[in-house]
C-alpha cells in the first residue's frame, strides 16, 4: 500500500500551487485571477496542509512499528530542506540586498536569519520574521512542526484518533482564546509588522494550522478502512461525487462567513476568522479522499502523465515561483510598454521551467544522498505528498 501512487492527487498538487502562483501574479500584475474562484486562491495552503496529513497517514501507518521516527524525520528533511536551502540562496541572489530585511527587523537580522535556515520562522508570529527572505517558505516551516509531531499523532492512529484529535482541537481552540482575551489584533499595515497579530496567529501559525493536518489524517484513516468497500461503487458515481464535491467549495466557503458571523459577529477575532475557514477544511478532507480513491473520469483525466511530472515538481515551483515574480515588481516602469499578459505568460513559462529544473537537479539527488547517508529509503514517498503552500 505505501508504494502505491495517487496520482490524482499529485495532479491536485499541481493546480493548487497555481492558484497560489496566481494570487501572488494579481498582487504583481493586477491581474483579477481571483475573480473566476470561488473561494480566495490562498486556501490552497488549507488544502496542502489536509493533503500532508492524509498522505503520511497512508504512507506511514505503521509509523511507531515497522517504521521508525528516525528514518521518517530523515526522510523529511530530505524532501524539503536542499530546496528549501537552494532557492533561498537563489533569493539572496536575485533580490536586491535593500529589501533583505523587512520593517521591524533591521535589529535582528542573525536570529531572523538562522529562523529561516532552521525552518522555525513561521514559529514566530511576527510578520518581519515569518515572512523574511523567500516569504512562501513560511508554509515549509509550519509544515516541519507537522513533521515533528507525525511520529507520536501518527502512532496507534487507529485506536487513539478520537483522544489525539480532541487534544489538537481543544489546544487550537485554547490558543485562539487566549488571543482573543489578551486582545490581539488583525494585521492592518506596516505598523504592525514587529507585533503579534491575528494574521501571524490563524494564517501562519503552526500552532493552529495543526488542525488541517489532523483533519487529513483522520480522512487518511476513512480510506484505509473503508477503501474496498468504496472501491466497489461504479466509477459512474464517483465521477458525479468529484464534479459534486469540486462544485461545492464556493458554497462551503460562504457558509464558513456565516458561521463565523453569527458565532461571534463582525469583529475581528482570531478564533471568528479561523471558524471561517473550518467548512472548507473539512471539504478539503473529503475531497482528498474521493480522488485518493481515483476512480471516477476527473481522477482519470489529473492522471495523465504529463500532469503528474509537473505535480512532482510543484514544490519547487511553489518556492521559486515568488523569486521570479521580484524583477517584475522591481523593474515595473521599465516594462510597462509590455502587455500585462504577456508579462505574465512569460513568467509562467519561467517558472514551471525553473521547477523541473530544480526538482531534477537539486530536489531528487540531493534527498537521494541524503538518505542513503544518514537514513534508509524512503520506501514511502509517493509523489502525492504535500511540498508547496502559499504565502
């Protein structure tokens, strides 16, 4: 069962990390991407981070057992620290060394720095920190708290899930409350960025996007249980529940603001914006599961080849995609007399031809090595697995 590639969901990977390629091209650009979602092109990060704890939880069901938590911690760190290591160099590269640093850090700039190498800067709710150097790499670093945690919530998932996912809830819940109580306050400009905000705390934090994760793992357990039975269903019907599921995201995200609103009004309040995004979490948990399962015509259609390569590569194209985006903004005068679409079509281009690059010549030798060196194969690792998020 670990071997097995769920190659719809390597495809999803893909689209999702456009969407996030797309929200950051109309920040650029001024292109209205977000007008023909329905939902903000930012859930892709939910959507990441419900994919990661199904495919660990799939992949690693006998984590505790057969598989230790040292070869899974290896076999993480290979996945995502070299390019996480490559592309920030790249950053430091391309970037202008005045825009380095962001308001609010410019007194500490060694331990902003040593954050980002070590992973921990979305640890930190502080804007200047967590969004320093490649700024989407925050998304990597929550998802290296997941990693750390996976060994002791993975274990005996079966039999412990109920205990383990209340525990996750009730801690994010307690977490936003707090915040609530001490009077944290959303993120509104520049102002804020040596301060602790709400967008630090319901966006960022691992602390609370522990709970996507969990709502992954516990869709990973409904499809080990239940996957023979469910893989009898004709494919007629699975193809209805993925346009069904797929058509209903733009309806659970507005029920999420209903929700919200009527729990605790208009006001910005941590624990309010994070209950807007908890009906699309679930969905997301659904929505993994039915193309996990692969059987209806769009499972069919995410896996063709050349959808799956480029899913493969859509970590690297999500920490790079930004990087590219730099000359755009900074040379904006200069290009004004090229169309916007085109502009964009060519930074496209860059940028899935930069990610295959990566992902052929840095991504996959470099974990080779270091699993070779330091764990055994990652006899895990199917190419559905989580790597990009958003900013």
């Amino acid at each position: 069962m670990g071997n097995e590639h769920l190659h719809a969901l390597t495809s999803l990977r893909l689209f999702a990390a456009l969407a996030i390629l797309l929200q950051h091209s109309e920040e650029t650009l001024g292109v209205p991407f977000s007008s023909f979602s329905p939902i903000p092109l930012y859930f892709g990060v939910d959507f990441f981070f419900v994919l990661s704890g199904f495919i660990l939880t799939f992949v690693y069901a006998d984590i505790g057992h057969a598989t230790g938590a040292r070869a899974f911690y290896v076999a993480r760190i290979a996945r995502i620290w070299p390019l996480h290591l490559a592309t920030l160099l790249i950053w430091l590269l391309v970037v202008p060394r005045g825009s380095w640093v962001i308001p609010g850090g410019e007194h500490y700039v060694l331990e902003t720095t040593l954050a980002n190498i070590f992973l921990l800067q979305a640890w930190v709710p502080l804007f200047f920190v967590y969004f320093s150097y490649n700024a989407v790499s925050w998304s990597i670093s929550t998802e290296a708290f997941f990693y750390l945690l996976f060994p002791w919530l993975g274990k005996d998932w079966g039999r412990t899930w109920y205990w383990k996912l209340g525990v996750v809830v009730a801690a994010v819940v307690l977490i936003l409350c707090l915040c609530d109580w001490a009077g944290v306050r959303p993120l509104t400009g520049s102002n804020d960025f040596a301060s602790v905000t709400t967008h630090g705390i319901v966006y960022i934090s691992p602390f609370t996007r522990v709970f996507q994760f969990v709502v992954g793992m516990a869709s990973a357990l409904v499809f080990i249980r239940l996957r023979q039975p469910l893989l009898r269903i004709p494919a007629v019907v699975w193809t209805g529940l993925e346009v069904f599921v797929l058509l209903m995201i733009g309806r659970v995200w507005s029920t999420g603001f209903v929700w919200s609103d009527q729990l605790f009004g208009e006001a910005e309040t941590a624990l309010g914006a994070f209950t807007r995004g908890v009906p699309v979490t679930l969905l997301f948990g659904v929505i993994v599961l039915v193309f996990g399962l692969g059987r209806g015509l769009i499972s069919k259609l995410l896996s063709f080849k050349p959808l799956i390569h480029l899913g493969e590569a859509s970590f690297a194209l999500y920490l790079i995609h930004q990087i590219l985006l730099n000359p755009l903004q900074v040379y904006r005068d200069q290009l004004s007399s090229i169309p916007v679409g085109v502009q964009f079509c060519l930074f496209l281009l860059a940028s899935v031809l930069a990610s295959i690059a990566l992902h052929q010549f840095v991504e996959k030798p470099c974990r080779r090595v270091i699993v070779k060196r330091f764990g055994r194969s990652d006899r895990a690792a199917p190419s559905a697995e989580l790597m990009p998020a958003a900013k």
